[in-house]
C-alpha cells in the first residue's frame, strides 16, 4: 500500500471546487449570523463566550485524542491568560498547555506561520511529558511514524507518515504553502488542506492530531479576518469515528474533495453550535435583566449552571436532585425555587414529583430580546 505523500505529485491535492461552492456560501452566511449576534454582547458577555468556546475547543481536542481533561482547570488557565479575573486553582501541565494553545491561536492567529510558532505550540501542548524524546521539534526517531490498532503482533496499519529524515522537507513545504494560499483558497478549503496536509507528515512525536485542528483553526481565522471560534472539536467529538474514517479515506491518494466534502459539512454544523452558544448567553442576559430582583443567590447559580452546560443543556433535564446538588439547598427550598423559576417563565417543568424535569426554554429572538 502507498500513501498520499509517496505519490508523484505530493502535495498537490486536487479536489472539485463546484462540489464545495454551496459549503462555502453556508458557511459565509452562517458567520455572518455569528457576526451580527455577537455585536449585541456587551463586553462582559463577549468574553464569557470566548472563554467557553475556547476551553470546549481545548477540552475537546484533547478528548479526540483520548485524553480527559478538567474544563474547570482548561477555564481558569484560558481566563488567566486572556487577563480576565478567575479563582485560583492548581492546573496540571496538560491544561496549562492546551490553555496556552487555544490562546495563541486565538491572538496570533494574524501572524504568517513559521517554525518557531508551530515548535512553540508542540512544546507547550506537551509540557510536563517525560516520556517522549523529543518536545517543541520536529521528531527524529528512525523508527517509522504509524499510526496503528489490533493487538500487539496482530495490528492493523492505518497510516504511515514519512521517514523523520524527511520531516524538515515537507514541512518547510508546507509552511511555504500554508502561507501562500492564504489569498488563492477559500476559506473551508484551505483550512481542510491545512489539516490534512499537515496531519499526513505527522512532523512530532505526539500531538499531531491537536496541531492539525489548531493549524485549520489558524488558517480558518486568517481567511476570514477574525478569529475563527469554530468549535469543529467539539463537533468531531460527537461523530468521532466519523473523523477517522474520513482521515483514512483520504490518505492514500491526492483526490481529496471527499475529504473537504466532510470537513465542510463539520464545520458548518460546528458553526451552528456556535451560534447556539452565543444566543444562550443573551437569553442568560435578558433574563438577568428581566427578572435580577426576583431571583435569589441560589436561582442564580443554577441558571449559571444550566448555561454553561452545551446548549442541549443537561440530558435528560433538570431534576430536584441536581438542583440541590449544584445550590446545597434542602429538598424543599429546591422544590420552591424551581417552581418559582417555572412560574417566571425562566424554566418549563415536564412530568410530576420524582420525575419531574427542567428544562431552558427554546432559544427565539434573543438578540430581538435584548433590544427591546
């Protein structure tokens, strides 16, 4: 079996722009809802999505990779290093690294891409490792770079990248390429490329996978001028094994509009999510100033909850017990404020006594909401 880069036009990827026409048309209309939605945050609440979106984003790339991470821990590092106020809190070196990550992409994302920027990123994504020869460069171990399953003396081979020796080639080629495509492609395609492209050189010894997403978030903002907040991890997580089979598809040959097919369409549905995310933050804000003086502290810290659950909320609901849980309020207390909360409209309640659920109202017109 032969893989992309062996063959005779590496890396000229070749694919069919009119099949990925109508992805980026979507994609532009969805930003621009994102766009106008976001102006009507306030300062406070701009930045409140930014962190979400940027410790989802970190948590989840991580969790591709099965890596399991503490999203309070990811928080309070991004938070800290946006120069936002945060509470104190011991982070390990796998969040402080992916924290750093999400950052830099998030505030260089402007800046040409070189070397030093990607060693940088790899060196701060594996900070605290022990057990890797070489960290924040490119890697240079003889053995051949596989990605591989089954059992030891039965593994299936899935991908193989090329020899270490030939590294600093390919990538050298594809930084130049990453930077010259930034005014002859698309958008969704060239952060599609990006991934790919980078993904099949496999240039470090670990954290391939977590640079490829940073590398199409980075060439995704680039493009449209504005950092990008995708959320496309969180998005992969949810069909993951989508993600590698499509990976697998395309790694054998050139022709990757398939890929760009799968890529697009996962972004857009990222993107949705997005917009989601940021409609509950003004539906928080309208409730806030709707009803401030008739919530009381607890009420308050449940909404806050609910809200930064993903915008499906908790599955399966709010229950009495996951109100106590979150307020250490007494059953009774709980079972008063939550039928305040459904009186004020703030919340709808299904089923009766101890299967009686929660729930967050539809997300309609919340930026309407707000300008009233």
């Amino acid at each position: 079996m032969s893989w992309n880069w062996q063959k005779k036009h590496w890396p000229n990827f070749t694919y069919d722009p009119g099949k990925l026409e109508p992805l980026e048309r979507e994609f532009a209309r969805l930003l621009g809802t994102v766009t106008g939605t976001m102006k009507h945050l306030n300062q406070g609440e701009n930045d409140q999505i930014v962190v979400q979106l940027l410790s989802t984003e970190g948590v989840k790339t991580a969790e591709i990779e099965g890596e399991l991470l503490d999203r309070d821990s990811v928080q309070a590092s991004i938070r800290r290093k946006l120069g936002l106020s945060t509470v104190r809190r011991n982070v390990q070196p796998a969040e402080a690294g992916i924290a750093e990550l999400m950052v830099t992409v998030y505030r260089d994302y402007a800046a040409p891409l070189t070397k030093r920027e990607i060693d940088t990123w790899n060196a701060a994504l594996l900070q605290g490792r022990t057990d890797l020869e070489r960290i924040g460069g490119y890697r240079t171990h003889e053995d051949p770079m596989q990605i591989v399953s089954g059992a030891l003396g039965n593994e299936t081979v899935h991908f193989e990248a090329p020899p270490s020796k030939d590294v600093p080639e390919h990538m050298a080629a594809f930084i130049r390429w990453f930077n010259d495509s930034l005014k002859m492609l698309p958008p969704l395609t060239r952060a599609g490329i990006a991934h790919l492209y980078s993904v099949s050189v496999h240039p470090y010894e670990d954290g391939n996978g977590r640079m490829a997403r940073a590398l199409a978030e980075k060439a995704l903002s680039q493009s449209i001028e504005t950092p990008a907040l995708s959320g496309l991890s969180r998005e992969i997580v949810v069909k993951k094994t989508g993600y590698y089979d499509a990976l697998a598809r395309n790694s054998e040959d050139l022709e990757i509009t398939d890929w760009l097919l799968y890529f697009g369409r996962t972004l857009i549905a990222a993107k949705e999510h997005v917009l989601a995310s940021v409609e509950r933050v003004l539906q928080k804000a309208t409730i806030y100033s709707k009803f401030a003086k008739e919530l009381n502290e607890r009420q308050k810290k449940a909404i806050n909850r609910l809200y930064e659950a993903e915008p499906e909320g908790f599955v399966g609901g709010l229950s009495a017990g996951n109100y106590i849980t979150i307020t250490k309020a007494p059953r009774a207390t709980a079972t008063r404020d939550l039928q305040k909360l459904v009186d004020l409209g703030i919340l709808r309640k299904t089923g009766e006594r101890r299967h009686a659920r929660y729930w967050m109202p539809d997300i309609v017109g919340a930026a309407s909401d707000r300008r009233l």
